[in-house]
C-alpha cells in the first residue's frame, strides 16, 4: 500500500510530466492516444520503482536490475510498435515501418527514466529523514550519557567532603547536607529538559558555589558575579557548573591557603559570557587541568548543544587557570 502522501507527491509529478509530453503548440488538444502510450510508460515506470528497484537495486543486485530494466523498456517498445500504433494508427507508414531502435529508446527511455526518478527522489527524502531521525536519537542518548556522568562525579566528591566534616563534628555539616541536597534535587528532577530558564540555572549556580564556599572557609576568597542578565532566554543545564566545579577541585588540591576563584556571568542580546578563573599549587598526582574528564565530558556536549554557537578558550600557566565561554543562547 502506497502512503497517502507518496500518492499525491506521484500524481502530482505524473500529471505534470503528461503535460510536457502532450503538449504541442501546434496541436493543443490531448489525443487518446497520447495518453494511452503514456499509461504504458506509467505501468513500465511502477514495475521499474515499486518491484525491481526495492527487489534488486536497493539489495545492491545491480546487474539484475538494469537487466530487468532493459527487458521492460524492450517490452514498452514491442507494446508500442506491435500493438498501440496498429491500434491508432492503422494502415499509416507509422503503423507498418519501424523507427529505429535509437529512435524507439530515444522517445522511451527518457520519460520512463523521469517517471522513476521521482520515486528514487523520494525514497532518498526518506531515508534522509529516517538518518536524520537516528543521529538525533543517537546524539539524545550521548548527551544523556554525557549527562548521567556529572551526578556521580559531584556527588562522589560532596560526600568525600561531607564525611571528612563529620568526623571532625563540624557545625557546619547540616548546613552542607542542606545545601547538598538543593543542588541534588535540582539536578536529578529539574533539568531533565535539553534547555532550561538561564536565571534558574544561574541560581543554582549560585547555590552551587555556596557549598563549595563552605568548604573552602577562610582558605582563600570566591567572587562570584551575575551582570545584565536578561529574562526569557534558555541555556543547556549542567554545562556550567563543570568549570566551577573544576575551579574548586583543582583550587584546593594541594593548596591550604590563598585559594583565589574568580566567576562572571554576563549576557550580551543572545550572547552569555562566562568567565572563570583560578589559582592552583601543581600536583604530580593529578592530570593536568586543562585536559579532566570533566572539561572532556563538556566540551563533547557543547559540541553537541552548540555546534558553531559557541567559543571555549581554555588556558593554563603560571598556576593559573582560566575559563572564558561564549555562546547562543536559546530563546524561551
């Protein structure tokens, strides 16, 4: 069963072409036996489109195919000469002699050839939409991937902080496990959408950076800045709390005192503007900064949110670290 849509789309082109074959300015009105000859190439053509392509040239038998091809356009050819013209044309020179067989192909082969064009055309709409369709499901459940793997990796070092806290009774570790579980809850109900509102993100950022605030206590200083940020604009969620969190871990590792972490946020019309900045003591036993799985884990997912909408520069040196993003964000 042909699709209603494949249907009209067939028609539609058929028509089209009966009326460049038929039309001759001389002789304006449609014979019957234009259509006639015109039906057998339409026949011809759903024999070629419908049974050989689907049975042999998409199964990649492609000499079968333009064999079988070859018989029915001879078939046409023997249909018209033998049995059409003796029909229409009884007793004329056009009924008794023959054309010619590059004459017959000629006047066959390139009607047929349009008429089956169009149901390769739209077989190759298909399974474009059908590619396409693939690479969205595959490129969801990578970012879903890609995703799932930031809960873990907070969480495994939250509660690495949270127990080295109560071991010590620290006053603040209820304030943590509060904080804690916001954040939690933000990230494991509230962003499951592929864009959420850029201020509720920006909020939770700032949550965010509470907690690892506490951690730090009188270590070092945190500045975290939101400028001229506007409403009814989207951005991808978790993408970036991977910088902060980054800033955080590497501030820290082998660092008591003097921990310097710099954020700013800014919006420029659809523009955000993210910066980050960090100090950091070398430390043997980790990777380098620059090249975490958390900041590989990002980069992949905005690639895959932002393909040609962002810019991320990442430079490292003179322990320091520096994190400056820019990228579209996505209308509400």
């Amino acid at each position: 069963m042909i699709p209603r849509k494949e249907l009209i789309f067939q028609i539609v082109l058929h028509l089209l072409v009966f009326l460049f074959y038929s039309y001759d300015r001389r002789h304006p009105e449609i014979d019957i036996y234009e259509i006639t000859f015109f039906i057998s190439y339409i026949l011809a053509g759903v024999v070629i489109t419908y049974y050989l392509m689907p049975k042999f040239l998409y199964q990649k038998k492609h000499w079968k195919f333009f064999g079988s091809v070859l018989l029915v356009i001879v078939g046409v050819i023997l249909l018209e000469e033998l049995v059409l013209e003796q029909i229409f044309f009884p007793g004329t020179k056009r009924a008794q002699a023959f054309p010619g067989v590059y004459y017959a192909l000629f006047e066959v082969v390139p009607v047929i050839a349009i008429l089956c064009g169009f149901k390769f055309g739209w077989d190759a709409l298909q399974k474009q939409k059908l590619i396409d369709e693939l690479q969205g499901a595959m490129q969801e459940s990578e970012l879903q991937f890609l995703r799932s793997q930031i809960n873990p990796h907070f969480l495994f070092n939250n509660l690495n902080n949270l127990y080295s806290y109560a071991l010590e009774s620290s006053p603040k570790t209820p304030e943590i496990i509060l904080e804690l579980s916001g954040v939690l809850r933000y990230m494991l109900y509230e962003c499951k959408e592929k864009y959420v509102p850029l201020k509720k993100e920006l909020e939770q950022l700032g949550n965010f950076i509470k907690l690892y605030r506490l951690q730090i206590e009188d270590r070092g200083k945190v500045q975290f800045r939101v400028d001229q940020i506007k409403s009814g604009f989207k951005v991808a969620p978790l993408i970036l709390i991977v910088f902060i969190e980054n800033a955080f871990k590497h501030s820290q590792s082998g660092q008591s005192s003097n921990i310097e972490i710099d954020i700013n946020v800014s919006q420029k019309g659809n523009q955000l503007q993210f910066e980050c900045n960090n100090n950091f003591e070398p430390n043997t036993n980790l990777d380098s900064v620059a090249n975490g799985i958390g900041l590989k884990n990002v980069k992949k997912r905005l690639n895959l949110l932002y393909p040609g909408r962002h810019k991320l520069q990442v430079k490292e040196g003179d322990n320091q670290f520096s994190v400056v993003l820019t990228m579209e964000l996505e209308k509400a």
